[in-house]
C-alpha cells in the first residue's frame, strides 16, 4: 500500500479517478482509496495547513495490533529508524512509523475494515462502480511473497518471521525452521513477547506429534513468564504437550515446566499430582523415575508443608531401595539437613564434592548441580560453587522455567550479593529479565523468580538506589509465590530494604514473618536467611535491648553449629552491637578478627562500622576513625554507596575532618566527567565528544571510565537513568 499526503485531497481524487483507477468506498477519517492491480492507493489529507507532512508513505499491513509491535521491532533489527512508536489510534487500529537506511518512510498498521485492512484474511471490498478492475489481493500475500524473497536473499530469521506472522496460514517449506530460530533468538535477546508470536505462528504449520510437542513445551514454558492472559494459555499448551506421544524425555520436560507453572501459580498439589502420574508412566525407568522425584520435591519446596511431606517421602524411599540412592536425592537431603541445622559446612561442601565426581544421568543433572551449588555457596566454597554453576547453565537444555535452572541462577545471583559484587548482579538482572531501565523496575517479561528479585533489591539497597530498590519491592505480588522459600527470601530482602530506609518496625514485620515462614519449613540455620540478626538491629533502634540480644545469641549458636566466619561473624557482630560497652566491644573486635581474612566484604563493613560505633562511644576517638576509614575503603571498593553514607556519617561524628567529595554517585563526578556523561547519555560516541570538547580521544575514554565506576554502571545505555536518579554535586 501506498499513502500519499496531500494538500488537496479532493483535487487529487479527481485526477486518479480520471486515470481510471478503481475507487474504494469512503473511509470516515478523510482517506480515499483506490485500487490498480493490486496496489492499494491511499490519499490522506497533510496534517499542516501548508502541506509540511505530504509526501510519500509505503504501509506494510499487519493483520492484528500485536503483530505492529513485532514487525517494528523487525525493522529495527534490519537497520530501521523508529520515527513513531508503536500507538493506537482514536478512530481505531494501531500503526508504527520506521524509515530505511534512505530515509524512506514506511508505516506499518492495523486498522479496522473502514480503513482497507482486513479482519479475517478477507480482502478489501472492490468498488461497485468498477467491477471490471483486478481484485485486491489477500492481504497476506505481499507478507508471503516478502517473506519468499526475504528468505532467499539471506536477511535475518527475524526479519523473515515477521512477515510469516503478518501471512498467517500455512508457509512454504522453511518456514517452521525460520520461525523457531527467530523465536529462540528473540527469547536469547530478552523479547519474549516477540518468541511467543513466533512460536504461536509455528503452530499453525503441519507438525508431526513429537515436533508439535516440542514447539508447545517451549511455547508454554515463555508463556507462563508472562501475563496473566498468557500464563493461562502457556499452562493449557504444556499440558497439551504432556499428552501428545512423545519421547520419555520429552514428556519429562514438559511436565516438570507443567509442574513448575502450576506450583508458581499456587497450584502445588496440582502440580505434584501431575508429577506423580509421571512417576507411574517411568516406573520402568530407573533414572528418569529418580529425576522425577527430584523434580518433584523442587515443586514441593513451593508449599511448606508439601516440602516437608516430599523430603518424608524421599528419606522413606532412599532408606528401602537396596541401592545407593541417587546422588540428585542425596544432595537435595544434604539441602534440607543443611538448612535445619543437621549438618556443619564442611559436611554440607563434602557432599557437594562427593556427588559432582560421579556420572550423572542427563534428566537430573541441572538438579544436581544446582543443589550442589547451593551446598558449596552455603559453606562459602564460592569458586566450587561458581564452578557448578557454570556447569549446570551451559549444559542446560530444558525450558527456562525448569526448576534446577532457576535454582541455578538463584545461586548465581546470591553469590554475587555475597561477595559484594553488586553491579554485577543489577547487570545480570537485566539478562535474566528481571530488571528493565534504569532506573530498575521490574520487567514485564521476568520470569517470576521471587529469589531474583529478592537479591536485586539487596543489590539496589546496598548501593544506595533504595528508590529504585522500593519501587521493585513494591511491584512484587504474592501470587503463588507465599509459603515458598523463595517468598522468605524476598521477605528478607524487603526487611533489609525498609531497616535502610529508617523503618525499623515496618522491616521488624517483614523478618518476622520470614522467621516464621523459615520455622514452618524446619530452617533454623542463618546460612539461608539471616533474619535473627537483622531482626536484632530493629530491636535495638526500637528501644528493646534485651529482645536484640536474645535474638543474636540464638543467630550465634546455629551459626557455630554450621561453622563459617561469614555467618558466626555476622551473628557476632550482631550481638555485640546489641550487648554495647566494653563486653559488646570485645564481641565485635571477635566479629572483625574473624571476617578480615575471610574475604567476606559485606558483612566486614558492618563490622568495622560497628566496631568504629563502639569505639567512639567508649572514647576511643581515633582508634574509632581507623576502623571506620578501613569499612570506608572496602565500602568504596565494592560501591556499597549506602555504606559509604553511613560510615562517612560516623566518621564525622568521630571527629574526622570531612571529605572533601562523595566518592560514588553523581555527586563524585568532577564537571567534565559530567559533561562527558551528559553528551554520551544523548547517543554520542567517544570522538564526537572528544570533538565537540575538544579533548583528546584518550581524555574522554580515562573520564568514561572514571564515571562508570562511580556511578555503578557498566553500559553506556544506564547513564542516562543514574544522573536523572540522583542530584550532581553543584561546581565548586
């Protein structure tokens, strides 16, 4: 279709009617059409009155709203240049505006029948004054033929897919191919939506039972990820992939991301109901019977009691079988005996060597090595853990709901929060889904991992974000979600949040809850969710000493019991801050003689600073601003802005001079490094700023690099999002 703005629509009506061209009927938003062999003609009046948008347009019609967002983001990936976003319009239909490489204009739109589009495949009505003129043609078939030419000339499997969305209807041969590598490539990319309307169209070739299957696990396993709407159709296509005759294998697969989507919508029993008929189907299959098991027991941990019920189960099972049990049951037992304080750390890192040595079969390998990780991550081995991790997400071929997977990345992204390495995490979130911005907000597309989110709200609030780090909080619903360990971690995390904010009672209801949630589950060790000692420092700002201590005592004696520095150090800390005076004293100068050499930086800070507390209340003024320079520098070197500010408060209270600048954040950035910023925020690259400056190509590199680190950012992309978040410091 072609569209031309005119000054004089009447005037040029008159000229192609005296040409002959077959004239459609009126449309009512001042267009008129007509028709020549199959080119659909479309004269719209120029929105000035002096005609500034005439000219030509050519449309690319879609045959849904949904499909104008695809085709947009196609063109972009083949080099487009978004002129207008995607948008609905008030008299109807949805329509985007994107220019070629030349500046040529193309719109692509949906509209309502009125104006020339199509509902149903069916072709614009001819005009009755001109039945001799050729008929439209189906508006599919210029997608086809696109799609056709397209395809044989080498353009990308994105680019192609679209227009076989836009066709509808059965593709040429290539066609399934082209859709699936387009879907996968989009899922990879982050743009799940795009996935789902390719893998939909896949769905509408002629596939043989096992290819369909495979198409609807992957499909249900990207729709569950998101709305409601699709959430719904993804459970009903998995559920029809578990019925189709497949592989063992492959039935596998699709009734654990069957599992896994009904337990996150709080269908546990459900859930393992479906696993348990999947177990009777594998009674003849050793390895495949265990891997259910193990699958069905990540499903369970969704629903506190059905946890416990299945670790019965499993105990029960591994005590009567003549065989060595599985190693995925084994690990996942050493978990819970971890976790309810049945075994130390060094026990815990035994067992995770022990099975990770042994030939695991391929249906419960991620569980192993994502149970495995979490037993060496738990006993800080952080490099095993890494290791496993590592392992278990590049061997990874199941759905992206498969629970080991997410467990996987769970581990993953708790490491990283132990270790301080914050950025890092926020960097990941925005792969996995999780985070879109800056500023962080949640994605529409995340893939409901209440774990993640927990960790990238720790994450926000240890770097000082906690605006941003609120707002993620706040857009976390309960769903199915509540009674799943993943559900006190976030609670754990939301209590550390508002405890940051200056709301001791509104995160003493949080940890509290979390305790409970923990207790319920038989969790009594602090390597899980430390809420004991958090719940203590509410308790102190509280005004309820006492409370604090007792709760720290009981941290410390299950910490000792698991036996790391990282945890009995924190339990320390903790207590002595409660305890206070000279005996408090000694219990955190324990705490920091522990953590030093341990590498643990976050919870080394809070002990310097509570050491530096201390000391200053003692009178120990400059042994006080030692201990609170060195968390200054660990805060510092990790950008832990939110303890920069509070160590920075302290030492000012010690009597340190003050520092002469912020170090992290916006306010630390000198004038050129923010003007640099601002330039390279609007889109310029590194020698147009150094032309624009005048600056040396290498100057604007050293300042970008500068920035970046205190800032917090790693991609140019963020930098606009973190100086509109917060304030610069005004020149001196």
């Amino acid at each position: 279709m072609v569209t031309l703005g005119a000054r004089d629509v009447p005037g040029l009506r008159r000229f192609y009617r005296a040409l002959g061209w077959a004239e459609l009927p009126g449309s009512d938003d001042g267009r008129v059409g007509f028709l020549l062999a199959g080119v659909l003609l479309v004269l719209r009046p120029a929105a000035g009155a002096d005609g500034a948008a005439g000219g030509a347009m050519l449309t690319c019609t879609v045959t849904g709203p949904r499909q104008v967002d695809s085709a947009c983001v196609a063109a972009t990936a083949a080099g487009a240049t978004v002129l207008a976003e995607p948008a609905d319009h008030p008299e109807g239909g949805r329509s985007a505006c994107v220019a070629d490489p030349e500046g040529n204009r193309w719109e692509i739109a949906w509209a309502p029948l009125a104006r020339w589009r199509t509902e149903g495949g069916q072709a614009p009505p001819a005009a009755p004054a001109a039945p001799a003129a050729p008929a439209a043609p189906a508006p599919d078939e210029p997608h086809r033929a696109s799609a056709e030419l397209l395809h044989h000339h080498g353009a990308s499997d994105e680019v192609v897919a679209a227009h076989l969305v836009a066709a509808g209807g059965n593709g040429p041969g290539w066609a399934v191919e082209t859709l699936l590598c387009a879907a996968r490539t989009a899922r990879r990319e982050g743009r799940p939506e795009q996935a789902v309307d390719f893998l939909r169209r896949a769905l509408a070739e002629p596939l043989p039972p096992a290819r369909r299957g495979g198409v609807l696990t992957e499909l249900g396993s990207l729709e569950v990820t998101l709305g409601p709407a699709d959430r719904a159709l993804g459970v009903r296509h998995l559920a029809e992939s578990v019925r189709l005759e497949q592989s063992d294998v492959s039935v596998f697969k699709a009734a654990n991301a069957l599992g896994t989507a009904l337990a996150a919508r709080g269908q546990t029993s459900v859930a393992l109901e479906v696993m348990e008929e999947l177990a009777e189907r594998f009674t003849g299959h050793p390895e495949l019977a265990w891997a259910v098991q193990v699958a069905a027991a990540l499903i369970a941990s969704h629903d506190g009691h059905s946890w416990l019920e299945t670790v019965d189960r499993l105990r029960r099972l591994a005590a009567t079988t003549p065989a060595r049990p599985a190693p995925a049951v084994r690990v996942l037992l050493a978990e819970f005996d971890s976790t309810s304080g049945r075994l130390s750390a060094a026990e815990a890192a035994a067992v995770a060597r022990e099975v990770t040595v042994e030939p695991l079969d391929p249906f419960s390998r991620t569980y192993v090595l994502a149970s495995a990780a979490t037993l060496a991550q738990w006993a800080d081995e952080l490099a095993l853990a890494d290791r496993l991790v590592t392992e278990g997400l590049t061997g990874h071929r199941g759905p992206l709901v498969d629970p080991g997977y997410q467990s996987l990345l769970s581990v993953h992204a708790e490491s990283l929060v132990m270790r301080g390495r914050y950025r890092e995490l926020l960097e990941a979130c925005h792969g996995w889904g999780v985070l879109v911005g800056p500023p962080a907000r949640p994605a529409p597309s995340g893939v409901g991992n209440a774990h993640l989110v927990a960790q990238a709200v720790i994450a926000l609030t240890e770097t000082g974000r906690a605006a941003e780090a609120r707002r993620l909080a706040d857009s976390v619903a309960v769903d199915g979600s509540h009674g799943s360990w993943e559900w006190n971690e976030f609670l754990y995390a939301r209590g550390l949040l508002s405890l940051a904010e200056g709301d001791p009672a509104g995160a003493l209801d949080d940890l509290s809850e979390c305790g409970r949630g923990q207790v319920a589950r038989q969790v009594t060790s602090p390597v899980v969710t430390p809420w004991r000692s958090a719940a203590a420092d509410c308790q102190l700002l509280l005004g309820r000493p006492a409370a604090a201590v007792a709760l720290a005592t009981e941290e410390l004696t299950a910490a000792r019991r698991w036996g790391t520095p990282r945890c009995v150090g924190r339990a320390l800390r903790a207590l002595g801050t409660a305890t206070g005076g000279r005996a408090g004293l000694a219990t955190v100068e324990q705490a920091v003689a522990l953590l030093r050499p341990a590498g643990t930086d976050p919870e080394l800070i809070a002990a310097l600073a509570a050491h530096g507390r201390l000391l200053a209340a003692a009178g120990h003024l400059t042994a006080a601003r030692g201990a609170l320079r060195e968390a200054a520098r660990h805060a510092e070197r990790i950008g832990a802005g939110r303890w920069c500010a509070v160590v920075a408060a302290l030492l000012a209270a010690a009597g340190a001079r003050r520092a002469t600048a912020s170090q992290t954040g916006a306010p630390a950035l000198t004038g050129s490094e923010r003007r640099i910023c601002a330039l390279a925020a609007q889109g310029h690259s590194n020698p147009e700023i150094a032309a624009l400056l005048h600056l040396a190509l290498r100057t604007v590199e050293t300042h970008l690099t500068n920035s970046f680190r205190k800032l917090g950012v790693r991609r140019r992309t963020e930098l606009a999002g973190r100086l509109a978040a917060e304030p610069a410091a005004p020149d001196g």
